[in-house]
C-alpha cells in the first residue's frame, strides 16, 4: 500500500528520478519532469505531515529490518513539518528554475542541472526523514556534493562562482568529516546507529568520550549550517550561485542543518547530559553574536544577494537562540523560525534572480528606481524586506514575536530584558539594509536607459507564491504555531526520556 | 603511561593525521594541496573507525531460535545468517543450535547486565573504551521484541558463544579473540565512496578554476577576484 510508504517516498522518488532526468534531451523537458517530481513529493509530504500530527511518529523499516539493527526512517511533526518545508520549497524554486537558468547555464547542462537538483533534494529530505544517524552523514553528504555543483555552474555568469564552491566543498566536507567524527565515538560508546537507541544506551553516561562526540558532532553541523564564527562559505556560495539555486539553498539546506541538530541535542543527547547547559550557553552567545555582526555586514554590502546572504546568518542566529532556550516555547519559536525565513527568503532571493534575469546585475545600481521599471518584482523585495524586519501583517513579526515572547519565559543565563533589546536592536540594523535597498528602488530615479529583458511568466508566478505565502503565514499563523508547538513538545519529550520510544 | 600511550598507538596515528592534514588544508594556497590536505584528514578517520571495529574478546551476532528448521531459507533468519560471514556458516549454525542452552545461560546474563542496566557495566571511562572490549562497551544491539513480528533471540558479541568448542565461562570472558566488527568497516566502506566522490568534485573544480583563472593559487586568485571587485565598484 502507498500510503504506508509515505516516509520513504519523498526521499526515493527524487532519487530515481534523478539519472531519468539525467537522460532527458536538454530543452523544458527536464525542468517539467523535476517539477512533477516535486510536486509529488510535496504532496506525499503535506499527506505525511497530516497524518502524523493525527497519529503520533510514522515508522518505516527499511526492506523489513526491525529497528534497532536495520535502518528505520522516524517521521514526527518536527521531521514532517521541516519535510513539508523543503519539498514545498522544491516544488516552486523547480519550475521558477525552468526559464530562470536560460541565461545562466550552458543549454548543454540543463538536463545535468536539474538531475543535481533532484539529488540535493532527496539528499536534504532523507536528513529529514531518517532515525539512523549514520545516514544522517549519508544524505547530508549527498546534498552537499550536489550543492557544490550547483553553485559552480554559476560559473557562466561569474567565475567567482567556482572558488565559492571550492570553498564551500573543503570547509563542508570538514563539517561532515567533523560529524562522521563524533558518530564513532558515538558508536563507540553505545554500539548502535539508531537514534532513539543510541539515546536510550547512553543514558546516565557522562564520560570524556560522550562529550568529545558532542563536540564533534556539533562543530561539524554548525559548519553545514553556517553558525556564526563558522558561517565563512555561505555569503559567496549564495552570491554567485544561479538564482534559482540560491532561494532552494537559503530556504531549505541551512534549515535541514538546524533540524539535524535539533534531532542530535534532544533526541540523541537529551536534558540528562551536565553539559548540556554549556552547549545551550554557547548557542546563546554565538547566536546573539551573529545576528549582531552578520545583520551589520550586511549594512554595508553592495551585492543585494549578498546582502541578503549575510542576513541569512543574523537570521540563523535567532533560530540559535530559539533552540537554547531549550524550553517548548523557544524550539516552537525555532520552528516557526526556521518556516517563515525559509518563505521569506525564497521570495527575496527569486525577487533578485527576477532583476539579475531582467537587467543582469544584482548589484545596488541595477535596483535604482526599480518600483517604476519592475513594479510588481520590487513589490515582492518589499514584503520580503518587510518581513525580514518584522513588521506586523509579514511571516517575519509572527516568529520574532514568539522568539521575544520565549526570552520572557526563560531562565536564561543572560537577563531576559537585556535579551529582547538586543533582539530589538538588531532588528534595526535590518531596517538599516533593507531600508537602504527600499529607498534605492523607491526613491531614486535609474540611471539611464539599461536594456532590460522582460521577465517570464515561469518566473513571476513561483515568486509571487512564495510573497503571498510570506504574507499568509503573518495573517493566518495560527495552524503553523500549533503545529510547531506540538513538534517542540514532541522533541524535548523525547529529550527527557518521557516518549519517544518504539 | 609509556605503556598506555604505546598500547593505543593507531590513536596517536589518527591524531598525528588528522591534524597534519587539517594543517595542509589551512596553510597550503595550492587548491590541489589543499585537496591532498583534505584526503588526509579524511583517511585519519577511515583509520579512527577500522580501530573502533577491533574488538578484543569479540564476536558475532547470532541468532538463535526462530529458523531452527532449516532457518537459512525463511526470510528474516536467512537475512540474519548471512550477518555470521561466508565460510563457515554452517557449521557456525549448528554449533550455535547444539551450544543452545549455553548460550541461553549466557544470554539472560548480558540481557541484564546490558539490556536493564547500560548505565550500570555499560558506563565506561574514557580509555577503557578504547581497547578493552569485554565491559559492553561496544554491544551490538539486543532487541527484546518488536510488533508483529517472531523475533529470533540474538546474542551479541559479548556473549563470546559462538566458539562452538569453547568453555563458556571462558568465552563470556572473552580476552583472547580479536574480533573484526563488520559494521564499521561497511560505515567506512560509505565514507570512502563519500570521500572518493568528494575529491572528484573538488578536482573537478580546481580544472574548472585553471581554466577559468589561469591558475590553482589562492592568492592569485584572491588577487583577480579583488581586482574584478573593484572594477565593478568603480563602474
């Protein structure tokens, strides 16, 4: 019965589809055929979500092997929630990527394009969909190779599209290299891959070897997720990728990342470990730094996508802090966080490919006057802009103001009140650079004639999706807040060896 | 401490190659070098994980039960034996089903010492993990039962049963085998299909570069870069 197989599919289908598309003849083909893909798999997905947040965990055993010794793949809200998030995510950025990537690619890669894409894919929602850590390494490191290839074939349109991936490659394959670490040492100490197993046998066991993999595990994901000090590869990588690669990038590969680590903190490791505290104070500190230093870089930066590449990293510094609160509302926070940026981001970063499609160019000159040459895609960076800073009505105000509503009910090792006007404050320096590109495209008049291409209707209509979507999720949030709720109950449930169990 | 420090020695080499590598990898403007630096890094943990699958006083998961007739046929047992490794499968089968009782005694004891109390004999010292297999260190798992489903008995390889001749208070000791554990050599098995792939692409790239910038040096590429930054400013 398919409906049994909900887990499992959104991860097999894009897998093998990947090589069919790969023989695909390079025209439209290819595009159409990944965005079938994704669609299916988005609904699989939507399904999967339902169905969960009705029945508690799926579980899928991976050709009849019973946990602990075979592979199992564990979906609950928070995987179905993230699952939903990225397929949703692949499913528009596919078919904006059918006319975006005309200008951006040989013809002759098209076909090998999107057979990368679909592999990226899969590899993110099989670090999703798994409850066996080892194949966490496994997919994180399938969406990873692809990701490298993705962003050098931004080479045509600028060869520093090659160093960033070059870039990219060593520090994420350090990353990975840094978790497969920490996994042995894991493994060494338990015995077993299975997460729920892992965290039931190492329970009551605090020892140096427990607290190395600790380290190791979570140094190597806050690599694969851009944590603050270590967020080096993400601005170039997403400036010169190709548009449509950059919006799936910035909303889903980072997000998977922080769900990785979610899954590793409370359902690896759990509340039992003394230094857990530590870890969560650390998270603190790195996140307030980020979303203080990246949101100020960014100020000054005069490559709109790598403006909004630098806020990317202020932004997963609130979802930090979100998680080390480690209390329901913080990691609900998170959640929520971790949905509405994603949104946001797609919008903003389809919304420049749109301009660097039109004009060619996504340095601030081009955006000069672009409310008059381009209303409805200056619309789309507007509510996107909004929505970064917050402003009430946009998905932003929604997860800033449970993050701030979190803070108040925290124990924390800062004072909650100094914690919310930093969270404030920074948020200022987000009017600063997303209040610079506004008066740029509102209040300044272009310089001269450009000669502009008109943009596709393939592009605009996934861009003003994903808008409506930044400005649905601010209005009507109610389904998403509950949904997170309970995925964060369900997560530090199992943190404190209360549920959880097979 | 001389001793110690000898005894685990392939730990030192993990170490020394690991850091060697991460060292190349920060100071090398080479792309290629860095590369190479990249290899090495990765190869320390090939090692890392072929020294955790030593175990001393180790052996094989068996089944036991649940396929006594004829058991390699059905198919979860048939699965299951192929876990005991090619050659001497049968008589390893057998020996396991004659040993049974044996075994049996041996099991209830591993099922309490490692089952219902991890934290208990499970809990280890930072070193003693590392060589010292027999304090259920490193179990396989035990599963006690899963829904819908007859699941065979299975004894880990703390349980030592498998030497079909051996006394098994002996084996339950367990000091003289050096067991090889299959799991994370097919983990590395893994990672090294990752490595390979990984090294492919970053080459691949380093062409590209070369062929895009004229060179494999960052420095002159970080030169060109800056240069094009300027131009573009400037304009």
């Amino acid at each position: 019965m398919l409906l049994n197989d909900l887990p499992v599919l959104p991860v097999i289908l894009p897998l093998v589809a990947a090589p069919v598309c790969l023989l695909l003849p390079n025209n439209r083909l290819p595009g159409l055929f990944a965005s079938l893909i994704a669609a299916i798999a988005a609904i699989s997905s939507a399904m999967l979500l339902a169905e969960v947040a009705a029945n508690g965990p799926a579980n899928y055993d991976l050709g009849g092997w019973a946990a602990p010794l075979g592979i199992v793949y564990r979906v609950d809200i928070a995987g179905a929630l993230v699952m939903t998030l990225v397929a949703a995510m692949a499913a528009v950025t596919i078919p904006y990527a059918i006319r975006s990537i005309e200008a951006e690619i040989a013809k002759s890669q098209t076909s090998a394009f999107f057979a990368m894409f679909l592999i990226c894919f899969a590899g993110l929602i099989g670090v999703v969909a798994t409850g066996d850590a080892f194949n966490v390494f496994v997919f994180l490191e399938i969406s990873s190779l692809s990701t490298y290839t993705l962003v050098a074939m931004g080479a045509k349109r600028d060869r520093r599209a090659l160093t960033a991936a070059f870039t990219y490659l060593v520090l994420g394959t350090i990353g990975a290299t840094f978790f497969v670490i920490g996994l042995g040492l894991l493994y060494q100490v338990t015995g077993t891959l299975n997460m729920l197993d892992i965290h039931e046998r190492m329970v009551g066991q605090d020892n140096r070897v427990v607290r190395a993999a600790f380290a190791f595990i979570f140094t190597g994901l806050a690599l694969k997720l851009a944590m603050f000090p270590l967020h080096q590869w993400l601005p170039n990588a997403y400036t010169f990728a190709p548009a449509s690669v950059t919006a799936f990038l910035a909303s889903t590969a980072t997000k998977v990342a922080i769900y990785a680590m979610l899954r590793f903190l409370f359902t690896v490791y759990g509340f039992q470990f003394g230094f857990m505290d530590v870890a969560f104070a650390f998270f603190l500190l790195l996140g307030m730094l980020g979303m203080f230093v990246a949101s100020l870089i960014a100020v000054f930066r005069d490559n709109v996508k790598m403006i909004f590449a630098y806020s990317s990293v202020a932004q997963i510094g609130y979802m930090l802090l979100g998680i080390s609160f480690a209390t329901p509302e913080g990691v609900a926070a998170a959640l929520v966080y971790v949905v509405n940026h994603a949104v946001t981001k797609a919008a903003l970063f389809m919304a420049v490919g749109a301009v660097v499609y039109s004009i060619g160019s996504s340095r601030m000159p081009a955006f000069r006057g672009l409310a008059k040459r381009m209303p409805v895609t200056a619309g789309a960076l507007i509510v996107g802009g909004l929505a970064l800073v917050g402003v009430p009505m946009t998905a932003g105000f929604i997860s800033k103001w449970l993050l701030i509503r979190a803070a108040f009910e925290a124990t924390l090792p800062v004072s909650s009140l100094f914690l919310v006007l930093f969270i404030v404050s920074t948020t200022l320096l987000a009017v600063g650079y997303v209040g610079r590109l506004v008066w740029e495209m509102t209040l300044r008049e272009p310089e001269g004639q450009v000669e502009m291409k008109p943009v596709p209707m393939g592009m605009i209509i996934p861009m003003l999706l994903v808008t409506f979507l930044t400005f649905y999720l601010g209005v009507n949030a109610d389904g998403l807040v509950k949904l997170a709720e309970a995925a964060a109950r369900e997560l530090l449930n199992t943190g404190l060896g209360t549920g959880g169990a097979f | 401490m001389l001793e110690f420090a000898l005894e685990r020695y392939n730990y030192w080499i993990v170490i020394a190659l690991m850091m060697i590598g991460l060292y190349i990898v920060f100071s090398r403007g080479n792309l290629v070098k860095t590369l190479i630096g990249l290899n090495l890094f990765q190869t320390s943990v090939f090692i890392f994980y072929i020294t955790v699958g030593k175990v001393v006083g180790g052996t094989a998961p068996i089944l036991i039960g649940g396929h006594s007739e004829g058991g390699h046929g059905d198919d979860h047992g048939g699965g299951h034996g192929d876990d005991h490794g090619g050659d001497h499968h049968d008589t390893h089968h057998d020996a396991a089903l004659s040993a049974e009782d044996a075994v049996a005694a041996v099991q209830g004891d591993l099922v309490n010492r490692m089952g219902a109390e991890p934290a208990g004999d499970g809990h280890i010292t930072g070193h003693e993990s590392l060589h010292e297999g027999p304090h259920g260190v490193e179990s396989n798992s035990l599963f006690t039962g899963s829904p819908g489903e007859e699941v065979p008995d299975l004894i880990t390889r703390s349980g030592a049963a498998d030497l079909p001749h051996a006394d098994a208070e002996h084996a339950a000791a367990g000091l003289d085998v050096l067991y090889s554990n299959p799991l994370p050599h097919v983990l590395i098995l893994t990672a090294i299909v990752v490595g390979v792939a990984t090294t492919a692409v970053g080459l691949s790239l380093a062409v590209r570069i070369r062929e895009a910038y004229g060179t494999v040096e960052e420095d002159d590429i970080e030169a060109i870069d800056n240069k094009t930054t300027l131009a573009e400013v400037m304009a």
